[in-house]
C-alpha cells in the first residue's frame, strides 16, 4: 500500500480496524526497494481458523483410510513406469483419510497431530480470502461497502495475495518450510519433468481445488490424445502412401486424360479456360486426406470422444473423493461480495423458507438476462456479418488471382507455378485474414461479455463462471468455427452451371471447389486457425508475464536479491487474473472442437492437439509456479459448465463428420460410380472399377451457351465445349443443363450415408455411455465408509452430551438407555 487522498486513508482504516474486529491480527512492514511502499500482513489465530472451517464447511481428517485400494495393473512394470512418476523421494505419498466438515465442539474426533499443520495453507488462504472479502471499509446508514476488492479497484491497496512458501529454483532455510513451490517446479514446471505424470495432489494441496481439476483434466485429454493420435498419424501415413496410386488422381495427372479436358473459367469475364492436369499437384495432395482411412478415423473419433468422457467422469469422481468435494453443494459456497453488496430487495427462500436479500426483483431479473441475451445475439450477428465480409474478399480475391496466376507471362512464380492456384491463393489468403478478424473480435468481445456477467449479478463464484462460460463459448464457437462450417457445407454448393451461375448480392459470382471439392481447402483452414491459434497462444502465456517481470524487476533492483522478504519477492511477479483458469478452459475446449468436429477432415489434428498439449502443461505449469504470484485457493467439485460443452461437441461431432464425408469429400460419390455406374447398365467396363470417373463426375457445357456477362474475353478458336464439376445432362439432351440421373443417385447415396452411420455411432455411443459407470465401484465403498464413520462420530457426540445432561441418573438407567438406542435414532440424529 502506498499514501493515498484521506478518503482512501479512511476506508484503509477502517477496514483494518474491521479485520481486527474479526479477530484477525495484523502486522506492517517497510518495503525494502521502496520508501513509499508498505505491507500488510494478515495473520489467523487457531481460533478464528477453527471458525471459518465451520462456517465454509472445511472437511478435514477423522481417521486414516483402512480400505485397501486396488492394485494398480501397471505394477508388473513398476521398473520402468517409475521414471514416468514425481521423484518419491522428493515428493512423498500422502496418508489417505476418511474426512469429515469441521466442527469445532466436535475438535477431539479430528486428527489434530499438530495445530500448525492440521490446516493446510491453502485452507488457511481461502479462509483468509473470506474474511476479507466481506470485511466493511465504509457504512453509511443502511448502506454498507465491504471488500478488499472494491478497495484494490479503488487504488487504496495496491494488491493482495497469498505467498509462496520459498523461491520456486532454491530451497528455503528456514525451519519447517515444507519448500513445495520448490518441489513443484522440480518435478512438475521444469523443461526436464516434461514426460513425467503430474504431481495432482501436491497441485492440489498447493493451489487448491479448482487449479488441481484443471491439471487433472487437461493431463487426462492429453493420455487419451495419445491414442487418437496414433490412429490419426497411420491413417495419414496411409493417405500419403497411397496418393500416387489413386485412379482418379493419375487421370487428372495423366496427359492423355487430364492434360486434353478443357475445364470452364471460375469467374465472369476475366478468368480463361484451363486445363484440369494443372491441379494434378493438389488432387495428389487431396488424395492424403480424402481417402477411406478417414471414414474409418472419423468413426473411431466419434467412438473415442464417447470413452474419453466417460472415463473422465471415473477419474473425476476418484478426485472428488479424494479431495473431498463429493458434497460439495451450492448452499456451501458462499455469495458474491458484489451480489451481497447490492441485495436491497426481500424474498422467501424456496428451500429454507427464511426471508433472505437479494439484488432485484423477478422482473428485474428477467431484464437483466434478456439485456445480456440481446447483446449476446448482437455480437453473434457481427461474427456473421464478418464471415460475408469474407466470403465477399474470397470472390473478389478468386477473380483477381485467376486474372493473374492464369496469365502466361508471369515468370517469377515458374518455379510455383504447379503449387500455386487461384483457388489456393484465395483460400491462404483468406484463411490468415480470417484468423486475424476472430483474433481482434476475440479482444473485443471479451470486455463486453464480462460486462454483462457483471450486471447479471450471478450469486455465487461458480454462477458467475458458468454464465460467463456460456456467452464466451456461444461467442467463440461462432467465432472461430464459422468458417470451417462455410468451406465444408457451403461453398461450391449453390453455384449453377456456367450457362446461368448464382451470385451473391446480385454481383459476386458463388465461389466454386478444385474439381477434387472443397476438403484439401477445409484442411488448409483447419491447420492455419489451430496452428496460429497455439503460437499466439503460447507467446501470450510464455513472453508477456516473464518480460513483464524482467522489467520490473529491472526497475525496482536491489543490490542482492537475498535482502528482499518472500512478500515483496512475490509482489514482483504477476498479479492472477481475475477469471483464473477460464482462459485456459476456453483454449482446450476450442481445440477440443477443432480435434472432434473436423477431424474428417484432417487427421493430423490430434497430433498437433498432443503435441501442443505436452508443451501446455509445462507452459501453464511454469507460469503459474515462476512468473505469477500464489492464486487464492477455491473449492471445485468438477470442471463446471465446461463438462456439458464437452458432451453437446461430441453429440455435434457425429454429425459434422458425416456430413463432411458425405458433402465436401468426394467419397461418396466415387463410391457411386464403382458400384453402379462403372459397370452395366450406366457404364462400359464388365468389372467394378474407378477408371473413367473423373470424365463422369465432370458435366460438358456448350461454350456457345454462355451469357453475355460471363462469356471470357478471351476464347482460343479451337474449343467449342468446356467441362465442369457437376452431374448435368450435355448439351442436346431434352433436359440439357438439369441434374442427370447419377446425381440423384449420388444425393441419395449421402443422404443415407449421413443417416447410417449417425444411427450406428450414436447407438454405440450410448451403450457405452450405459455400460460405463460414472463412478467407480471401489469410490462407491469408500464413500459409503465415510458416511458410516461421520454418522458413528456424530452419534457419539450426542451421547456423551446425554450423558453430561443425564448426570443424576444412576448407571442401570444410562445403560438401559444406550441399549434402546435403534438405528433409527442413530440416522435421526445424523
């Protein structure tokens, strides 16, 4: 805290004077590198400690766990799964115990070795963090202003946060420091731990609840990545094996088939014809993705996103076991200070039925949503509107690519030449443009999403997070997802026939696919947005806070580092964010989209995802542990509103990936030609075969049939017909220009793919779904132990206060009356 105006002065004395009150005791000391600067420490009696344990509902330690766990299965392999584990000699194995909500007349029945150590320091924080989040600075009247936060707002305090037990590379001396921060950063935050298993319970026991569900989380998608990346690695493998050997790539390839086909011009006036083996470069590339290895891989996704749930939901239950949050309820976890601060109106309590303050009314309430409902939709609409932007650059960008990549004169990009095309300028192009534009609204949008969370005035932590959640993501998955649904299920879909193409806005004609379709463009996407997502990402996380700090430290030097307190180490780090780990959350649930939803796609995206996430663990690790100061530890039972996020992207996943197959890869309809129009009645050929498809999935039009406006200026003199990629009759034909019979063929075809295989997946999806249990059937027992242990306890305790009150009855009566004692009366009392 620094001098501030005498209001500022005021508020800072009475709120200390309110902390005293409290029974919390406080100590000032001098800065050491700034005369201006103070600090106050706030320390917590035994007393007041064993209070707010009660009062937050605290479970703490009964009696040590006589379960048996179960037998690991890795234990025949110990030998060499022990150098993927924290050093045990460093970070040793805690005793289990069964554990119960604190209470202070009931002190004897807990396990109190020693006062100093029977509340962790991460308990001791979020006790601390409590009271002063409700200490009051100001009274005026019935209105009272509380909280160290308004304060910090305020500029009375300059910050306020827990400490660090010791620097994070060198071990404290001072006596009983139990140097976690220390351990952690050995065997957890360290570039060389990179391949160990994480530390959860030290995580835990350090940083509370809510960062240890994190870790735990993102540890357990990167494992089961593993799996998903293997398969998706050999079906690339596949892809790219077998490019060459393709039929209908070597026809567009193939001089005698693809260098003799006249393809029509793309765009109006300026574009020329073209020759189709020009993007025998790209068919061959598309060939690495557009294969029958990615049906299978899109199948086994949908498979391995339902087990990857399911078995979250086990391993999530075992945490919340062992960190004792399996009871954590809402009623436990305490309102808002900025709620508490503006609760003015009355209201009965539906559950308690006690009157009780709120912040508005019914009506204003319903207000209040429908204001963030309505910006919400508005932002969506703009994310919209920059996606025509787009899709309009794409048209002007094809037409003016195609009126310079085509021309003969244009000797630089000769070496390119086979690689670059107007079609992938334009994607590349608009691909990074696009990237930039979700970037920029991402930075906008978040202010206004936080603003209209804080004038919704959610009531607890855990509402606030989950409402913000929901906007954020409603936001970001329009944001970033909205132009992979274009290229994938959009473009190339409503662009007519060159004799009478369809245009946007009356004046930009529909961009068209590769006669290979759009999926090497869906790719192209896919890898610009998750790749420049990951390294922005990761300079934000890395570069800004460990620069920030060198400044700071730079500025605020003193000779030796070792004369400066833990508190004013831990004051030149960086402050926490506000939202803690939601930025986090948002990161993989993004990616996590980007792996499930498109995967058809581009089967190297668990890859990356794995790859990025082994570097994000450590990333996230080392910030948090070297480069920010101690967050304030919250309870969490689970990952909140992230986990139905989850389930709706896998349910959306099915559907996408089929549809992917069935409308932007060319799958089915070559599937189509083999089976039936290869052979008699609609081909020539006496067995199953793929030579010829590319000549019958490319229509013919009459050049003479172009209209004025889209006729090319130039028409060299020896073409008469040119092809395009469609399923139309030929000129001539007593429906010429209108959908042959291969094409509804084709769309029955998909349509029955789509229903199929969603039929199949989702069925499977749900047997496994019932066929797994949530929670494990060991957890089951322990809880069930627990419950059994707190009720004996509790029952004890009521008995031996009958017994004090019961004092003037003699023994025979005392024991008849413990004989009487049912179970019943054991439960009622529980």
């Amino acid at each position: 805290m620094r001098p501030v105006s005498p209001l500022c002065s005021r508020r800072r004395e009475t709120f200390e004077a309110s902390l005293m009150k409290m029974g919390m005791e406080l100590e000032a000391t001098q800065s050491v590198t700034d005369d201006k600067l103070m600090f106050l420490k706030v320390h917590m009696p035994w007393d007041i400690l064993c209070t707010y344990a009660e009062v937050l509902h605290i479970k703490l330690p009964i009696q040590p766990n006589d379960l048996s766990s179960r037998p690991s299965p890795w234990r025949f392999f110990s030998c060499i799964t022990k150098y993927f584990y924290p050093n045990e000699d460093l970070i040793t194995k805690q005793t289990e115990f069964f554990t119960a909500p604190f209470e202070k007349k009931r002190l004897e029945y807990f396990c109190v070795r020693d006062k100093d150590l029977f509340f962790t320091a991460a308990m001791r924080s979020r006790m601390a963090n409590y009271i002063l989040c409700r200490a009051p600075y100001e009274i005026r009247g019935s209105i009272k202003k509380f909280g160290v936060n308004k304060l910090l707002d305020g500029g009375v305090y300059k910050a306020a946060y827990p400490l660090h037990d010791c620097r994070f590379n060198v071990k404290s001396k001072e006596e009983g420091c139990p140097n976690e921060r220390y351990l952690l950063y050995e065997e957890w935050a360290h570039p060389k731990s990179f391949y160990k298993m994480q530390p959860l319970n030290l995580i835990r026991k350090y940083y509370g609840e809510k960062v240890g569900i994190y870790f735990a989380w993102l540890g357990f998608y990167t494992r089961m990545l593993v799996l998903a990346a293997v398969v998706g690695l050999g079906c690339f493998i596949y892809g790219y094996k077998t490019q060459e050997t393709s039929t209908w790539s070597k026809e567009v390839c193939d001089p005698e088939i693809g260098g003799k086909i006249v393809m029509c011009p793309q765009c109006d006036r300026e574009c020329q014809y073209w020759m189709l083996n020009s993007t025998c470069e790209s068919s061959k590339k598309l060939c690495i993705f557009d294969n029958f290895g990615t049906l299978v891989f899109a199948v086994f996704m949908s498979v391995w996103v339902t087990l990857f749930l399911e078995f979250w939901k086990r391993y999530q239950a075992e945490l919340e076991y062992t960190w004792d949050t399996v009871e954590f309820l809402e009623q436990e976890e305490p309102p808002r200070p900025e709620y508490e601060a503006k609760c003015i109106y009355e209201r009965k309590n539906p559950v308690t039925g006690v009157k009780e303050k709120v912040p508005y009314t019914a009506c204003g309430r319903c207000v209040r949503v429908s204001i963030g409902i309505g910006t919400v939709l508005f932002w969506i609409l703009l994310i919209l509107a920059s996606i025509v932007a787009i899709i309009v650059y794409r048209l002007a960008a094809f037409f003016a690519f195609s009126a310079k990549l085509r021309t003969q004169d244009l000797k630089e990009l000769e070496p390119l030449k086979e690689y670059v095309s107007p079609q992938m300028a334009t994607s590349v192009t608009a691909s990074l443009i696009s990237f930039v534009i979700i970037m920029i609204l991402n930075i906008l949008y978040e202010r206004v999403a936080i603003w209209i969370t804080d004038f919704e005035l959610p009531r607890t932590r855990t509402d606030y997070e989950n409402s913000l959640t929901m906007k954020m993501f409603l936001f970001q998955f329009v944001n970033y997802y909205s132009s992979c649904f274009y290229i994938a299920f959009a473009k190339g879909k409503a662009v007519g026939y060159p004799g009478d193409p369809s245009y946007i806005l009356g004046k930009y004609r529909n961009e068209e696919c590769d006669p290979g379709g759009c999926l090497i463009e869906l790719t192209t996407q896919l890898s610009i947005t998750m790749g420049g997502k990951a390294i922005l990402n990761n300079i934000q996380e890395v570069l800004l806070p460990w620069v920030k700090n060198l400044i700071f430290r730079y500025c605020t030097s003193v000779a030796s580092e070792k004369v400066i307190p833990r508190w004013e180490q831990d004051y030149q780090l960086q402050a926490s964010t506000k939202l803690g780990l939601f930025y986090e959350y948002l990161e993989m649930v993004i990616q996590f989209g980007f792996v499930t939803l498109f995967v058809a796609s581009f089967p190297l995206a668990p890859v990356l995802a794995l790859a990025n996430n082994v570097f994000e663990i450590r990333v996230d690790a080392w910030k948090i542990t070297t480069q920010f100061r101690r967050v304030v530890p919250e309870k969490a039972q689970d990952i909140g509103a992230w986990q139905p996020i989850l389930q709706g992207i896998a349910i959306l996943a099915v559907a996408t990936n089929a549809m992917i197959i069935a409308f932007t890869s060319d799958m089915i309809p070559r599937l189509v030609y083999y089976w039936s129009f290869s052979v008699y009645p609609y081909g020539d050929n006496v067995n199953h075969t793929m030579q010829g498809y590319i000549n019958s999935s490319l229509s013919i039009f009459n050049i003479a049939d172009f209209s004025n406006n889209s006729r090319p200026i130039l028409t060299p003199d020896n073409i008469t017909t040119c092809r395009y990629r469609d399923f139309r009759n030929p000129p001539g034909h007593p429906w010429q220009y209108q959908y042959n019979m291969y094409y509804w063929h084709v769309i029955a075809a998909k349509m029955a793919f789509i229903i199929v295989v969603e039929h199949i997946v989702y069925f499977t999806k749900f047997i496994l779904s019932y066929v797994i249990p949530d929670v494990p059937y060991s957890v089951k027992e322990q809880i069930k132990r627990e419950k059994y242990l707190t009720q004996v306890i509790l029952h004890e305790t009521n008995l031996h206060l009958v017994t004090k009150r019961s004092k003037p009855l003699d023994d025979g009566t005392l024991t008849r009356m413990e004989m009487n004692m049912t179970q019943e009366e054991m439960d009622l009392d529980f």
